[in-house]
C-alpha cells in the first residue's frame, strides 16, 4: 500500500524501548498483580492453551489489572523479542526501523480517514497516541507485554505496539506484507473509534453484568467491529492500495481468528471461549468495510454476525 510519509508535527508518538521493562509491574490502573500475571502468559498458554489465557484476562479486566484492552487477538502468541532502544523524538522513533515507519505511516493515515469521517458526521475527534514498546512497557491500562500482540488502552487513548509481532504475523502466521501490517494498525485504530462512539463502554457493561458466555460474545462483536472498521480505512484509501493488498489482508485475518489460533495451541475448537471471532467472520467483516466503505455497515452488534 502507498502510503504518505508520515509527518511528526502531527503525529503523536511516544517510545518507551530500551527502557529495560522494570516498570512493566504495578502500575497503571492499579494492575500490580496485572503485570505479573501478564508475564505468565506464554506460560499459561503453552499449558492451558487459549481457554486458561482467556480465564487469565477476564480475571485481570475484573479486579482491575487491565482495564479495556482492545487487543490484536486472544491469547499469548508471540515470542519475547530482542530490547530496541528508543527514540529521542518523534521523527527519530518512528524512522528507528522500517517497521516503525512502516506503524507510522498507517497511524497518521487512519487518524487522517477517520477525522474526516467524523467531521462529515457532525463529531468530534480525538486524537489517539501509538506507544511502541519492547518486550514490556507501561500503559494506562496496565502492563504491556509482548505476549499479548499488539492493542489499544482506552484509559490514555493510546495503541501500543511492540514491532517483532510483524515479523511474528509473516513467520509465524504466514501473514506477509505491508497491507497485513497496515491492517493491525487500522483494527487497533477501529477500537480507538469504538472508545470515541461508547462502543467499548458498552461492551464493558455487558461484560460486567452477563455471564462469561456472554462476554466473550460482546467481545467478539467488538472485535469484528474493529475489523471492519480497519476496512472502512482501506476503502477510503482505495487509490493508494495495489495488486495483493486485499489478500495480504484476508490472510491476516484468517490466521489470527480464534478457531485458528486454537487448533495451533490445543489442537481443538472452543466457539463459547472465543473473544475475537473466527477466521471466516474475521475475514468477512474486514472485506464488509472494504466493499462498503460505510462505518454504518459495521454495526455487528444487531442481528447475527
């Protein structure tokens, strides 16, 4: 995908690589035991697999050690990477490596596409922040690991990223090329939107009134909101996407569905503990905003998905 070049005096960016992930425990949204559980992860996940991740999670968004977090995918996916430093400003930090630019440019595109939206419809506009990290950092929703991919914390408005989970998303998932990492950015930028609208609020009030059923249900409707809502971007951007893109997308979304991630972990299917959606309801809402280019094509919250 062609995108502009990013522009640091507009652009919020803030880095904390190379801070050595001490304060990645007790901090932010009175999560101390957040980080340390968090830590555990890959732990858990090669034990328990995606269903004992997910207990996990739920635990910590109850008594407090995550907050809301919008995240890539369910479950603990991805490998401890090797400590970057970090950036002294904006620019610096986000032409650091080909990735950071790469996070940069579809930032700055997606607050670009969805300002405008906002302004056609009579809104107001916030602007998020995109947060890179390494290994762990420090969000307001608690401790930010790896492990977790990357994700969105509605308490500071911002998109947390570590860079290795794109080589993760090409090596491991088979997710190749700069549209499938255009996309993590849009879908974490789609839960940002999501914050804006009460979207996220709601969501949470189910989460806190139902069953553990029906939480992940919300949560799966939030997510393929968030996915479509990455395609509304794409569409916006038409002009600027090449031969491949779309597919380098669906291929994305096919490989971090839940069903998929759960054969690769336990070797089985679980649709109840599902928190992000399948593959095939993945790729079907990313294409849905894609096609329709309409945000009010993407309410996955009235009738079946």
């Amino acid at each position: 995908m062609r995108l502009d070049d990013f522009d640091p005096n507009d652009i919020n960016v803030e880095d904390q690589r190379g801070q050595g992930g001490g304060g990645g425990f007790g901090f932010g949204g009175g999560g101390g035991g957040g980080g340390l559980l968090l830590g555990l992860l890959p732990m858990i996940g090669s034990r328990f697999g995606c269903g004992g991740i997910v207990v996990v999670l739920i635990l910590l968004a109850v008594f407090g050690g995550l907050g809301n977090l919008g995240s890539m995918f369910g479950g603990s996916q991805v490998s401890a990477p090797t400590t970057q430093r970090a950036g002294t400003d904006v620019a610096t930090s986000c032409n650091l490596t080909p990735q950071s630019k790469s996070a940069c440019n579809a930032f700055q595109s997606a607050e670009n596409t969805w300002e405008q939206i906002f302004q056609r419809g009579g809104k107001q506009f916030q602007e998020p922040k995109l947060v890179f990290y390494g290994g762990q950092g420090q969000s307001g929703c608690g401790a930010a690991q790896s492990a977790m991919g990357p994700f969105y914390c509605p308490t500071d408005q911002g998109v947390y990223l570590d860079t290795s989970f794109f080589d993760e998303l090409a090596t491991k998932f088979g997710a190749k090329g700069d549209f499938a990492q255009d996309y993590v950015i849009a879908h974490e930028f789609g839960h940002h939107i999501q914050n804006l609208l009460g979207t996220s609020e709601q969501v949470q009030q189910i989460q806190r009134r139902g069953s553990e059923t029906e939480g992940n249900a919300a949560s799966v409707r939030l997510e393929l909101q968030a996915d479509c809502y990455a395609g509304v971007w794409a569409a916006a951007n038409r002009d600027r996407m090449e031969p491949g893109d779309l597919q380098e997308g669906l291929t994305a979304a096919q490989a971090i569905g839940d069903d998929a991630l759960q054969k690769q972990s336990q070797g089985r299917v679980v649709p109840d503990s599902f928190t992000h959606g399948s593959s095939a309801d993945r790729m079907k809402w990313l294409k849905r905003g894609i096609d329709s280019g309409d945000p009010a094509q993407c309410d996955t919250f009235s009738g079946a998905i």
